[in-house]
C-alpha cells in the first residue's frame, strides 16, 4: 500500500518537532515529503519532482547522488564506520586535513566539528584560551549586526539578527556588535558603506580593542539576514583592525565556502588570510554532517606544551571526524578539483546575474543581492509572509526555494545546467508576478 504525501504529514505532525518551522501552520502549508533525490532534483513520495534551488539548505555542491561520492562512502563502509578520534586517527581524518590545507594558504591544522554551530563554538574557544595563554585576558568578542553563526548558546551570542537571537540575550556571552557592511542607505555604495562599516569598527576597537579576543564576520555574504553582499575593502580592514589590537579574525564560511561564491573561499575577494576559517555546508557536498576549523600554526603553537601545563584544548565530539563523513569530504573535494567545479560555481553565478536583471526589474521587488550562487531577492510585504508565497508558487511551479522572511533566497548547486538554470529563473520569475502583480 502507498501512503500518500497527506497521510506521511499527519504522522509527521504527531511526533515530530522541526527546526525554525512553526507546527501550528504545518498541516495547512502542506510541505513535500521528500522520498529520493537525483542530481539537481528532489522527489516526493507522490513523484512529484523538484528542482533542489536551495541546495538542500545550501550544502548540495554537485547535485544529489554523485557517483564518486557514493562510492566513496560506501568503499569506507567496508573498513571502518567509526573510530573516536579522541587519543587515535584514521587516514580518511588525516587524508581530508591535507586536502582542506591545500585549498586554504596560510593555514596550518585542521579541527573537525560536526556542523556550522559546533564549530564556530569551537573557534570561539580557541580564539579565548589562545589569547590567555598568551597571558592576555580578553574575555570580548567583535560580531556585525544582522550576523548569524548558529544556533548553540556560543554562536547566538555572536549572532546579531533580532528575530532569531534576541530572546536569548539574557544567558549569552558578554559581546559587542558593530554596523554591518551590508547595511546600506538607498544613496550609498557598497564602497562607501564599507568605509563607513570599517570606520565604526575602528572605533569600537580603539574603546574596547586590548579586551577583544577576536572579531567574527562571515565573509562577502551575510546568509541568514538574507543574502547581505557587501563589499571586499571591509574584510581588508577587519584583518587591519584585528592586527592592531592583538585580536584575532574568524571567518565563518560555513556558508559561503567551498564555491559558493564563485571562488574556493570568500576570503579570497579580499586576499586575506584569517586566523580561524570555519567552514561546514558544502564540505561533504550535503551528503553527512561535517564541519571543521582550520587555523593558523600562530593559533596551534599557544595550545602546545608538557601535559602538566594544562594548554591542551579540552573540546570535541563523540563523532568527531567520523570516517564516513570524511570519505564524503575528501571525495567531494577531490572531483570539484577534478571537474573545476569552483570555475563552473563562477561561470554559473554569471548566468543567473544574467537572468536576474528582469527580476530586479519587477515592480514587486525591492532589491536583487548576489555573489556568485548566493541569491536574496528582497520582495515587497503583500502581507505577513509574502516570501514564503512566492516560494509556495515557485514550488508549484516545480522549483524549490526559500524564503528568508520577506527575502526569497536562491541558491542552487554549483554545476547546475543551462537549462535548469533556465527553469529556475522562469519560475522565480512567475511566482513572483503571480503573487506580486495583485
């Protein structure tokens, strides 16, 4: 017997609890039951088929179901499912450090953690007890406003958006944020915003600079406060600023790593190179939960010393650098250098610039935000969620999006085709005269 997408749901309803989903509307917004995937499409359990156009939560790299990917897992289910990587190691742990280090100069170890949150947790550690053992007490850290690093009671400390974060403020870190680059008046540049950005930062720092133990930013893109672009000049003068004052920079690329933006990392519009680069999402191309820090030897050698010291860093995971995770990873990486699939991410960012330029221009849109896949077109309020029905149309329409508030967010796999790029933007473009042009 089929169960049907309704019957899947009413169960769904009565044991299950989602993440950022609001159960009182779930059985009336009717979401998809999702039974398998190929490539760039996902499939519900009534064969309804969809174009994945927000990478599954902006992890899918390649599409779903990679040949070399699946081998990979499956070739290491052979020999080993898991190992604690507390006093031991593996070579898929080992091999996936060497890759990693060769797509980032500058950086010396790698420190695996098991998604975005877990590991900007960690860096935030690392930045405090690098700095007190330095003998420097630095108990403050530096975030933007509109910044968002997870959801762990470490990373919301350092997240800046109201709606997800400010509940919280009570039981959080003691932090200091400042104006975000991507916060722009209607008159001004992104040159001029960034100026006048890295000029508050400055001085924020001169008042508080010799208690801050590291400024944290997301690199070119701020993700969740939906698609903020700003520009390169800023994440130069964070790396000034940082320098000046003894603090250190954490770029958390969680989200715009590993191609995203039509290069390896974001890091690299600005030729900079962190202290702490955190990254997630796209490292095992969406197939398993991984995520890691890579540091600076600067950063390593204030954690070393005889056992007796105490410096070692007292942090990790039951599942830390679970072999099957790395397989994915280090197959992942490996094809994207093989099919240059950073040089398809830039020329496929191109594309969609291209077909964005009507969109801009419809009346019912505000603004159009892109760097390379990473999408926010900003739409006019029809109500109280008129990003989530544009993307309900645009669903309908057999692509699927999602909406940041009242942001529609685009941001599909990093070799998509021409012609699903085609249909993405053809129905972007429809859900938003059906629902914009009334």
């Amino acid at each position: 017997m089929t169960i049907t997408s309704e019957l899947w749901r009413e169960r769904d309803a009565a044991a299950v609890w989602h993440p950022f989903t609001q159960h009182a509307a779930w059985i009336e917004d009717k979401p998809a039951v999702i039974e398998r995937a190929e490539g760039p499409w996902l499939f519900d359990v009534d064969g309804v088929r969809y174009l994945d156009g927000i990478s599954s939560l902006w992890t899918t790299t390649v599409g779903h179901r990679t040949p070399e990917i699946d081998a990979a897992i499956t070739a290491q289910l052979g020999k080993l499912d898991h190992s604690t990587f507390l006093g031991a190691t593996h070579q898929p742990g080992i091999e996936l450090a060497e890759e990693l280090l060769t797509t980032a100069p500058g950086m010396s170890k790698v420190f695996y953690a098991g998604d975005g949150s877990s590991a900007v947790e960690a860096a935030l550690k690392m930045a405090y007890q690098s700095a007190l053992q330095r003998g420097q007490t630095r108990p403050l850290f530096v975030h933007l406003t509109e910044a968002y690093h997870g959801d762990t009671l470490g990373s919301v400390s350092v997240g800046g958006i109201e709606l997800f974060h400010d509940k919280y403020r009570p039981i959080l870190l003691d932090t200091l944020s400042t104006g975000s680059p991507g916060m722009r008046r209607p008159d001004q540049s992104p040159a001029e915003r960034a100026l006048e950005a890295g000029a508050e930062l400055e001085k924020l720092m001169a008042e508080h600079g010799e208690r801050v133990c590291a400024i944290i930013v997301e690199p070119m893109v701020q993700g969740a406060a939906g698609i903020l672009t700003y520009d390169a000049a800023y994440l130069r003068t964070a790396r000034r600023v940082a320098d000046a004052y003894g603090a250190l920079l954490i770029c958390d690329e969680v989200a715009t790593g590993v191609g995203r933006t039509g290069k390896m990392w974001a890091i690299e519009h600005a030729g900079i190179t962190p202290d702490l680069l955190v990254c997630g999402k796209g490292l095992t191309a969406g197939y398993l939960p991984l995520s890691a820090v890579l540091a600076t030897e600067e950063v390593y050698e204030a954690f070393l010393g005889a056992p007796a010291q105490v410096r070692t860093f007292f942090h990790g995971h039951t599942f830390t650098a679970n072999p099957l995770c790395c397989a994915a990873a280090i197959a992942n990486l490996r094809m994207m250098k093989e099919r240059a699939v950073v040089d398809q991410a830039a020329e496929l960012g191109e594309r969609l610039a291209a077909g964005l330029i009507s969109v801009a221009k419809h009346p019912g849109v505000k603004e159009v935000r892109q760097l390379g896949t990473m999408i926010g077109v900003q739409v006019e309020p029809r109500g109280d969620r008129t990003g989530f029905e544009v993307c309900r149309a645009a669903m309908n329409k057999g692509v699927w999006l999602r909406p940041l508030g009242d942001v529609v967010v685009v941001m599909p796999p990093l070799t998509l085709a021409p012609p699903e790029t085609d249909l993405l933007l053809g129905a972007l473009e429809t859900a938003l005269d059906e629902v914009l042009s009334v």
